[in-house]
C-alpha cells in the first residue's frame, strides 16, 4: 500500500467526478463494443484499436504496448506531469477543491517551490511585457516590429525587453520576492560586487510557456549586436529543463482544441514559430536549440503522429535535422523533412517567395527515409566512380536498419536508380552488411540471461487474484494465509478489506493503493489474458488445490523440523500425531489434484 499524499475518499470522489471514459475521450476517439470502448492508444503509434477503457471497472489498458491505469494515471501519462499536477487538472475539471498535501515532506515542499518559481517567472514576464511599450523598450520595439510583428503578434507570445540590469531586480523585489527565489528561477545572479543583477539584461525576452500555460523560463536576444552574447536561455532550473521544452507548445494545445489538424511543423527558433504563426501556419513550434530530444518528441506525440521538419538551409540546420531523425523514428512519428534554399531560414523564405512557396514545400516535404539518402548522396560526387562507391556504401547502411523488408525493397531500387548498380548486386552487398552486422553484435559477448520463469505457485496466486479482481463468476475468496508472494498478499489483503468494509472494489482502485508502474507483478494480474486459459473455472479449482497442498507440505515440514529439534518423548509423540495426521489430509489433497 502506498501513501500517495491525499485522503482515499477525496481520491474517490476524484475519481468518481472525472468518469474514465468521458475524460479519456477528450484525448481519443472512443468506440464502444459491448462493455467496453476501443480506441487507437495515445501511447504508441497504430492503426488498428487496441486501446480499451472498461467504464465500469474506471480502468484502461493497451493490449498493443501495454499501458494501463486508472484515469489519474491516463492524465500523469497523456499530459506529461507528476501525479500531484494530475489531481490538480482533474480537480479543476471537476471544480473540486485539492485539499492539503499529507504525504513526503520532500514532494510538497518541491512543489511548493515548483509554484513560487513559476509565480516568479510569470510576473518577470508581464513586467518585460510592459517595459517593452516604454522610451526605453523602443529598440527592442523597433526591431520586433521590424521583423514584421505587430502588437497583437508580440502580445500573443508574451514578448518583452529587459532594459539594463537592475530594473527588474528591484520590481521583483518591490514584489516580495527575495534574491535566492530570483536566482532559483533563473531570473538573477550575483555579481562580484555582491549584488544581484538581471541575467537577460539588454535584451528582447521570449517567455518559455508550458502545454499549461505557465512561464517556466525564458529565452532572450541582444538587443544590439555584438555587446556580449547574442542569445541566451535560461539555465535549468526546477521548473525549466531546455531537452523538454517545446517552444509554443500552449497555442498547439489551444489550437488543438478549436480545431483538428494532420501534422505538426518543427522550426529552429522562437522568431521561426512566431513568423509561421504570422502567416497562419499556427502548427508550428520550436525547441530549445537543434537538438530534439526523445522528451520533445513524446509531448509531440500526444498532438499528432506526423512532423515536419523545417529546419534552416544552412549547413548547421541539415546536421541538426539529421541527427534529429533518429529521436523521431524511436517514437514511431511519420517524420517528413522540408529542404529550404542554401542560408535561409522559414521567415526568410515566406518573406522572400510568399506563404504559397511555403505551403507548397510543406505538400511536397520528403518522407524521412527518401530525405536521408538525399541528403547523404549531397555529400558525394555521383559522376566519379570512387565518390559513388563511398555514397553506395553510407546508403546501404542506413537501407539496413530499416525494420521492414518491404521498405528495404523500395530503397535499393531507388539506390539502383541513382547509382546506375544493378539492383540484385546491391541486395547482395545489403545482405552482406546485415550479416556482418549481426555477427559483430555477437561477438565477445556472453549468453543474455533470460528472465526466471514463473513458478507453478506465482502462476497459481496471479491466476486466483486476476480471477477475484475481475469479479469471474467461479471465484470465490480463499484464506489469506495461501498467499506467499509478498506483494500478491498485499493485494489480497486489500481486496478482503474492501469486502468487510461492504464496498465492491473496482480494478481503479488498485491504482490508488499500489504502484503499479513499479510493482510489475500487481499490473500482471490487473492486465491477466484470461483467453491463454481453456477453461478457466476448472484452472481456478486446480489452483486453488495445488496452492492449499503447497500450505500442507510446508506444516508438514515444519512439523519434521520440529520433531529432529526435540528430545522430549512426551513432545514427540504429540508431533507424530500431528505428522499423521497431516500426512493423511496431503494424501487425500494429492488424490483429488
């Protein structure tokens, strides 16, 4: 049982006021089929549903990736946040009032500050805003106008300027905020003097806004070029780590629910995003600099299955959107690649040639597979024969760790095509690549330790328990004590519990009182394939019988032990009895297995 820091029946009521089906609906098209509704899982990326929610046990489960919980647990996974933000957002939903926290000191007081941080950050925010409108705002004004924005553009992301290096400090100050909240947000340090300064001092300020539509931290731009670094981002702080953040993610989420969209556009920078929004590709979004991380590309994930990526022309932009391809492609997302013109970037481009040149790089951007050995065989002169043999080679390379064969087919004959080599000889040099391969990955390594098997007595508890849970008409409730699995009689007891307090637990509520996610062999049971088993009701009897002989051998045992650890006659006969006994009920249970 775990201590998730609020009271059973305010998590109840939670619950009961946030109906699984409804609040997983908002995310995922739902069907019903029979008691249950199907859905294609948020998870991972299919085609065919095998995402079911059981509305009455308040529960889902993924048969495909294996995903399971109840709907705080749905909320925790699909918005990315810790279990506290979770019953936070359910509650709001549900206009309930959070009461207070009563669990670790630590997670309260971590959140308490995660608070006080993004407080902070909000109200810098609103303040550069303003400071932007002032005399002495008006260069950082100037060039964000100059750039093409207007002021329902900078008001929509929040844009300000921070105008020297004390101002702020002493605004936040006049606030209630002390130095150490200031440096913990990542707001201001201390200089060799001994005072504190603004470390965005002199520039333009892009607050970093989460898919809640808190300000977590910010990115600036000098104002004037030249004078010390031109950009600067706001180190890690509690509340802002730049491999997680998605610059613009809290207008998709907006956009998300006004109206529906296929794809979502990954550019460079935060002028990138905002340029895209002003000519009405709202879609669009940033990360912290050019490397994606497997973070950006699960909270992407929770917004579409396709991507575009629009980085620059430049040299830089092609790498980073080549290293980038990888993350990606682990997180199963369509990944399709737009190539801009040599140094320029998409504002550029839609300045240049207009957002209809734009909008037609978007309908023809390349497949990831197809831009990879474009861009690979941009590295090769394809007339000189030694230039080719080398571009042949990187090609292959990438040809093999395709997964299906199919797609593998597709590219040789588009390698063939390219490098004039029969197509047949190049399937030999991939077959080749591939066993080689697999033949280095097995060298000089030692036999994988397979995982233990489980024994006939956990298969026999997971079986009992999974039956009970799930209310099959056969089962019926044992005596505690033919439990040995720690965690199975943890379970049990929790089921016998619910009984004696006359309440019918539902399989959600497993999810309150234990972790799953760490207790794998609890979701075993909550997950159980009943359809493994012919006929279930004898395998319960069978079950039962085999676990209430194992109990019997195990007194029986004792039984011995105490009778070689006696020398007293009187005692020993007593034990003799019992031993016979006993000896002759094990017999009787083995005749009937």
């Amino acid at each position: 049982m775990i201590n998730k820091g609020y009271d059973d029946s305010f998590i109840e009521r939670l619950k009961f006021n946030n109906d699984i089906i409804s609040t997983i609906g908002k995310y995922v098209t739902l069907n019903q089929k029979g008691k249950t509704h199907w859905g294609n899982c948020p998870f991972h990326s299919e085609k065919t549903p095998s995402f079911a929610v059981n509305g009455m046990e308040q529960f889902y489960h993924c048969f495909g990736c294996g995903e399971s919980g109840d709907v705080i647990r749905f909320i925790e996974k699909i918005e990315n946040v810790d279990f506290m933000t979770a019953i936070k957002i359910l509650a709001d939903a549900a206009g309930m009032e959070v009461p207070s926290f009563v669990g670790d000191d630590n997670v309260k007081e971590k959140k308490e500050k995660k608070d006080l941080l993004v407080k902070a950050n909000k109200d810098a925010a609103i303040y550069y805003n303003k400071m932007l409108y002032t005399e002495k705002g008006k260069d950082a004004l100037n060039y964000l106008t100059g750039r093409g924005l207007n002021k329902e553009a900078i008001n929509k992301f929040g844009l300000g300027a921070s105008i020297d290096w004390l101002d702020m400090v002493n605004y936040m100050k006049r606030l209630g905020y002390n130095e150490q909240t200031l440096q913990e947000a990542g707001l201001a340090d201390k200089g060799e003097k001994g005072g504190f300064y603004d470390i965005m001092a002199e520039r333009i300020m892009f607050p970093i806004i989460n898919s809640f539509g808190e300000v977590i931290g910010f990115s600036a731009r000098a104002i004037k070029d030249g004078k010390f670094a031109k950009y600067r981002n706001t180190a890690q702080t509690l509340v802002f780590d730049k491999s997680k953040v998605v610059y613009g993610i809290d207008l998709l989420k907006k956009l998300k629910r006004a109206e529906n969209f296929d794809e979502v556009i990954i550019v460079e920078g935060q002028m990138d995003t905002i340029a895209m929004h002003n000519a009405g590709f709202s879609n669009t979004v940033a990360c912290m600099g050019t490397a994606l991380t497997k973070y950006h590309a699960k909270e992407l994930k929770r917004f579409t299955d396709k991507i575009i990526v629009s980085f620059d022309g430049d040299t830089a932009g092609q790498k980073a959107t080549f290293r980038s391809l990888e993350i990606l492609e682990e997180e199963n997302l369509k990944v399709y690649v737009i190539s801009l013109p040599e140094k320029l970037d998409p504002d550029e481009f839609i300045k240049n040639y207009g957002k209809e040149a734009y909008q037609k790089l978007l309908d023809e951007a390349l497949p990831l597979n197809d831009y990879k050995l474009k861009a690979i065989a941009s590295e090769f002169d394809l007339d000189d024969n030694i230039e080719r043999i080398k571009f042949i080679d990187k090609a292959l390379e990438e040809i093999r760790l395709l997964k299906s064969i199919n797609e593998r087919e597709i590219y040789l004959k588009q390698l063939s095509e390219k490098t004039r080599v029969d197509v047949n000889t190049l399937q030999r040099d991939l077959e080749y690549k591939i066993f080689t391969s697999s033949q280095t990955q097995n060298s000089g390594q030692g036999v994988e330790e397979q995982p233990k098997a489980k024994d006939a007595s956990f298969r026999s508890e997971e079986f009992i328990l999974a039956s009970i849970l799930h209310k099959k008409p056969y089962a019926e409730l044992l005596d505690k004590n033919i439990f040995k699995n720690s965690s199975h009689n943890k379970l049990y007891e929790f089921i016998l519990k619910s009984q004696n307090l006359g309440k019918e637990i539902k399989i959600g509520d497993v999810f309150i009182a234990f972790d799953t996610q760490k207790d794998e062999g609890i979701k075993d049971i909550i997950n159980y394939n009943f359809d493994a088993i012919n006929n279930t009701e004898k395998y319960f009897r069978e079950c039962v019988k085999n676990l209430q002989l194992e109990v019997l051998l195990k007194k029986q045992q004792d039984i011995i032990a105490q009778i070689q650890n006696t020398d007293v006659k009187e005692q020993k006969i007593l034990l003799m009895q019992k031993l016979s006994e006993l000896t002759k009920q094990i017999n009787i249970q083995k005749k009937t297995n």
